[in-house]
C-alpha cells in the first residue's frame, strides 16, 4: 500500500516546499496540506487541503481516517520570535500538536511522525563552537524550551511505544519560496528582498553576529532523508544536529554586495539579539553524517546567487 502523507502547517515556509516535493514523489493525491487559515498558496492547490487547527484533536483524527494517513509531518508551531510575544500560545501550539499527534501514532493510527526541533534548543551555557550533539542544553526562550520539551516526548514515545519519530534540529533556513515565519534568523531571508527592491537593509542584529544556517534545499533534503531512511538506521529519536553553513550579517552582507555594489546594509539590533545571542555559531553533525549520510550541498557564494536569481525571476514574473 502506497503512503499517504499529511502535512501540518503546510502553508509555512518549509511546508509549503515539502508540499511539492513530497506530491512529486508520492503524487499529489497522497500528500493532504492542512493549515488553520484557508489556503492561500495556489502551489497547494494540486492536491487535497483541509483547514485545520491542530489544536483541535478530533479535527485531526477525522482527517488522518478520511484519507487514511501513514505519515504525519507536523510543522505547525510558533516561532522564537514571535512566541516571546505570546508565551502562552506558543507554548500552548508548540506542546499539543506534538501530543496529538505522538498519541495517535501510539495508538497506530499512524506509521511513522517527523517533527522539526531546532538550534533553539541550546543555551548561553551551550558550547558555541561545533556544538556536539549531546551537550548541556539550557534554552531560555519560550520556543527552545518547548523544542527541547518535544525532543523529551519524542524519545520517550519511541522508547515506551515504539513510535516511528524522527526529527532534526533545523539551523536558521534561507529560502525564496515563501515568507519566513517569525523567527530570529529571518533578516537571512528579508535581506535578499531589500537588497533587489530598495538597494538597502537595515538587520536587526548586530554586524558579528554569526549563526548557523541552512538553504532550504538542503533542509527539505534532509528532511526526506532522515524519513526515508530505514528504521534502524536512526539511532537518534530526541532529534538529530544537522550543519549547512554559518555565516553573520555582514559576512552576507558583503556577498550580496558582489552581485549589487551599491548595497547598504545598517545595523538596528532588537530584542532578537539576545535570542540570536544564546544560540550556536556552528553546529557539529557527525552523527547524522553516520546514521543516515547526512552532507550539506551549499556554501554562502552558491547560497547567495541562487537566492538573488530565483527572487529577482519572482518579482519579475
């Protein structure tokens, strides 16, 4: 029998691109998009879309028995920013989707889970430097806490009942398909816009500020990898580290400067500078590398032409 794929918060950043990528290898009737607001991205319209508030567990359940779902990625959640503005929703969001959903692969409703953890989980007490796998871990944001939370249920869920949970950490992740969604890497993103509308940008962190991030090529790419691989190759089921690159504000600033020389990049550091603070500068993914042959495929030359290129079609289409 053929896999059938649900996708929660599908109209989000990585959501929308795992919608696409997983209907072309799955087919779109396989792959059902669900999201709390109606669709708004005609990229989803090729196959099934349900609203859904995954906050609502019936809801849920009656979706994964209509169409008779295998496999869950649930993407839903409220990001470091914006969750420091509203601690109780995204503590709320961020912990009962990944129950709801951990609960009906329990009681086998469904085969397998991903769920995404993040860098967020780290803390100012956390080595910066290639950050290892197992570590201290001391979050003090609203989403790394709930991020490092899930990690715990995921392990247990698997170690209790035999859940097939996967999950990797993801970096900040850089893509031209969609909007960011509210997170402290997202200048990584809106800088790329600025540079080809307005010639200049003002980032919210300071200029030697320097995080790891990813292309969100490979992010979907690891995300399918880690899902496609076979069950005893994951050794790890709180969540994997994954490395793409790092880089800081102004080592991208002049990269995009090779390509637009008159670019103007100005500094404004807000409150994401602490959260961007408390956050690793490299992350160190020998794990992943093992298990399942983790490798990143971009560097920040290769990074920036292709999101100059692909945007500067966008507006012009």
């Amino acid at each position: 029998m053929k896999d059938t794929i649900l996708i929660i918060g599908a109209s989000g950043q990585i959501g929308t691109e795992l919608v696409i990528t997983l209907r072309k290898i799955y087919g779109d009737a396989n792959v059902i998009a669900t999201d709390i607001l109606p669709m708004a991205n005609e990229e989803l319209s090729t196959g099934p879309f349900e609203v859904l508030d995954i906050l609502d567990q019936k809801s849920l359940f009656d979706i994964v028995k209509k169409y008779n779902v295998t496999q869950v990625y649930l993407l839903a959640a409220l990001l470091s920013a914006t969750a420091e503005k509203n601690i109780e929703l995204g503590w709320n969001l961020n912990m009962r989707s990944l129950s709801h959903v951990l609960d009906l692969a329990r009681e086998k409703h469904i085969k397998k889970v991903y769920w995404p953890s993040s860098i967020a989980v780290f803390g100012p007490s956390t080595p910066s430097i290639l950050t290892p796998q197992r570590t201290i871990m001391e979050p003090n944001t609203v989403y790394g806490i709930s991020k490092l939370a899930g990690e715990r249920w995921c392990e247990y869920y698997h170690e209790k009942f035999s859940v097939d949970v996967r999950s990797i950490r993801y970096p900040g992740l850089i893509g031209w398909k969609s909007a960011p969604g509210g997170g402290t890497t997202d200048y990584a993103v809106h800088i790329f816009h600025e540079a080809l509308k307005s010639g200049q940008y003002t980032s919210f962190l300071s200029d030697d500020t320097t995080l790891p991030m990813m292309h969100m090529n490979d992010a979907i790419r690891a995300t399918l990898e880690i899902m496609e691989a076979p069950a005893e190759s994951i050794k790890i089921r709180s969540s994997y580290n994954v490395a793409g690159l790092s880089f800081s504000p102004k080592e991208l600033a002049d990269e995009i400067q090779k390509h637009i020389p008159d670019f103007k990049m100005s500094y404004e550091s807000d409150y994401r500078q602490a959260i961007a603070d408390s956050w690793p500068k490299s992350i160190y993914d020998s794990e992943a590398k093992t298990d399942w042959n983790w490798k990143s495929s971009f560097n920040l030359q290769e990074l920036t032409s292709d999101m100059l290129t692909n945007i500067k079609t966008l507006v012009n289409q």
